[in-house]
C-alpha cells in the first residue's frame, strides 16, 4: 500500500495523485457516473493500494438515504425475537440495506424516542414491537418522518403497516389441548395484563375454557413478568392451589414454571402439564421437549421487513395501514400427554 502524503485516511486527491489522474475523474469513478475503462480501472487500482474507505455518512446526504434500517424490540434475549432478527436482516441484507437493532425493554419513553430518531436521518426506516400501544405511540407514529412496520396491533384506522400475531386463537389452541388430554384444572401464568400479548393471550385462554365448559377461576391465574425467573416464582404459587396443567404466556415463563415443577419432585406431564407459546429454541432444549405455540416468528419478521423495504423502495401497491397476520400452529411435544397416554377424569 502508497502511503498517503502527511499520513491520515486517503482523499479523493491522493487517489487522484496516485493515479495519475485528474480529481473530477476520481470524482466520476467513485460515484458511479462513468469514465473510460482505463481510468476506472486506474483509480480502482488507486483506491485499493490507499485502503480507500468510501464515506456512507456523505453519500448519505448526498442522495437523502442511509441504506441503513433499525430494529426496536424489547427483550433482546427473548429466542422468540431473535429469530425475528434473523429473517429481518435476510431480507434487509438481500435488499443492500445494514440492520440497527436497539433493545427498547418495553421502556415507552424509549420506544417513543426511537420512532421520534427518524427525524434526524439516521435510518431510513423502523420495525417496532411495542408490548403496550398508548395514545403517545398512536401520534409517534403517525408523524413518523419515514415508513414504520409495527410488528404487533394497533388500533384499526390507524395508517401504518403492522404484522400481528394471532395470539388469542394460539391460547385457545394450548387450552383446548390440555383440555382434550384430560386436565380439568388448567393454570395459567401470564405477563402483565396491561400488555397487547397480556391481554391478547388472557383472551383467548378465558374463551377455550368457555368452549371446554370449564369455569375461570382466578385461584389459577398468576399474572408476572415475562421472564424465567418469574415463571418459576409464578408456578410456586399456582402450585398450593393443585392444577393438572400450566398454559404459560411464552416458552421463557414455561421453561420456568418447569424447573419449579423439577424442583419439588413433580413429573412433566404425569403431575403436572405444561404449554407455552412461541415455539423458541426453548421448546426443543428442554427435558422434556415442550408443547408450545407456534406464533410465526420467523415469518412475521420477514413480511414486516418485506413491507418496509417495499414502502422505501416504492414497490407496495397496497394501501397504508395494511396489517398481515400469520396464524397459530399447535406443536405437541412430551411435555403435554396425549389423550391415548393419559387421560385425566374430570
């Protein structure tokens, strides 16, 4: 490699002057706007021998985009979320764009901050998964200075794209389930109740037990945190009140709720059953492997990121607020006895 004169990073005139070359040829070459093959292949040559770096940041304000796009979700551990990084940034890399990710934990304030950043052209464009939807995120939103996918619900009317999951038919799968393996006294341990998975997930396990003929009793519903931890300290309590099986809000409260149950000498699931949803990594790194509900991670990480690169590129036809969800799959795994393994009287 030349050194560059005066030492520092390589300038489009120490490119020239390696060369041999004029600057506005340089200039041509590394934007792009054509020059004889000679004189591309001379500057190239340069370029490469200077460790040439071309600068993002002022193309950037040269043509008005970062080809960069940012990820906001809110538990950056969660498996469930990272397989939605993984198909996000598959489509987003195919795209030629680089993916930002920022771990909001469910902070309102910072999810509200996050969308207000696209006004400083950081990014040319956001997915956000915000677990609470208040009127602030409502108005961030809809002022948002570039193109948002939500991955979550909103409120219809609302003219942004979102990509959903159907979480009160995927309760309602877990509980028919258990139900349909013998288990008449069904726990369930769910995140906060002020959340969208919250209630969305409470929904759906009040109207299976409905359909089951089953009456709800608060005796067997803890409401938590989202976490291992706290769904371990929610099976203990469930536990004094003896339920033949635990529908947890996701396979991290499951994974806990199960080690609680290993804890105190119960057997998964001849004591006691256990369902979770998200159908992580979690589900199939247990002993033993947990049934779990298949929300569509994957998939819905790669629509919101095909809906947004579409909205930038300008290649979606369909009309703002345009909402995809991908619909619930049961997995049944040996944490939940099938009816022909044990059936439970009522």
């Amino acid at each position: 490699m030349s050194p560059v004169p005066g030492g520092g990073q390589p300038t489009i005139v120490s490119i020239a002057r390696q060369a041999g070359v004029s600057i506005a040829s340089v200039s041509r070459v590394l934007n792009g706007l054509g020059a004889r093959r000679e004189t591309v292949e001379r500057v190239e040559r340069a370029a490469s021998e200077l460790g040439y770096v071309p600068n993002a940041v002022a193309r950037s304000l040269k043509d008005g985009r970062t080809r960069q796009l940012t990820f906001a979700l809110p538990d950056i551990g969660n498996p469930a979320y990272v397989a939605m990084v993984r198909a996000v940034q598959g489509v987003t890399k195919t795209a030629g764009y680089r993916l930002l990710l920022h771990s909001t934990d469910a902070v309102v304030d910072d999810e509200l901050a996050v969308l207000r950043s696209l006004g400083d052209r950081t990014s040319d464009g956001l997915i956000i998964c915000p677990i609470r939807v208040t009127d602030d995120h409502i108005d961030a939103l809809t002022c948002a200075a570039g193109p948002v996918v939500v991955m979550g619900s909103l409120p219809s009317g609302v003219p942004v794209d979102s990509v959903r999951a159907d979480s009160v038919t995927g309760a309602a799968l877990a509980v028919r389930h258990l139900h349909d393996t013998g288990c008449r006294r069904i726990g369930f341990i769910n995140g906060p109740s002020d959340t969208v998975p919250g209630r969305n997930r409470e929904e759906g396990y009040r109207a299976a037990l409905t359909e089951c003929g089953l009456a709800y009793d608060d005796a067997l519903v803890v409401e938590t945190g989202f976490g291992i931890e706290a769904g371990a300290r929610a099976a203990g309590e469930l536990l004094g009140r003896r339920p033949d099986a635990v529908f947890c809000a996701n396979d991290q409260l499951a994974l806990g709720a199960a080690r609680a149950l290993h804890a105190r000498g119960l057997r998964i699931p001849q004591d006691v059953a256990v369902a979770g949803m998200d159908d992580s990594v979690l589900a199939r790194s247990v002993w033993p492997p947990l049934t779990s509900v298949d929300l569509g991670s994957t998939e819905r990480g790669r629509r919101a990121a095909e809906l947004l690169v579409e909205r930038l590129d300008g290649t979606a036809p369909i009309p703002r607020g345009t909402t995809a969800t991908a619909p619930p799959r049961l997995v049944v795994r040996a944490s939940t006895a099938l009816p022909t393994e044990n059936t439970r009287s009522t």
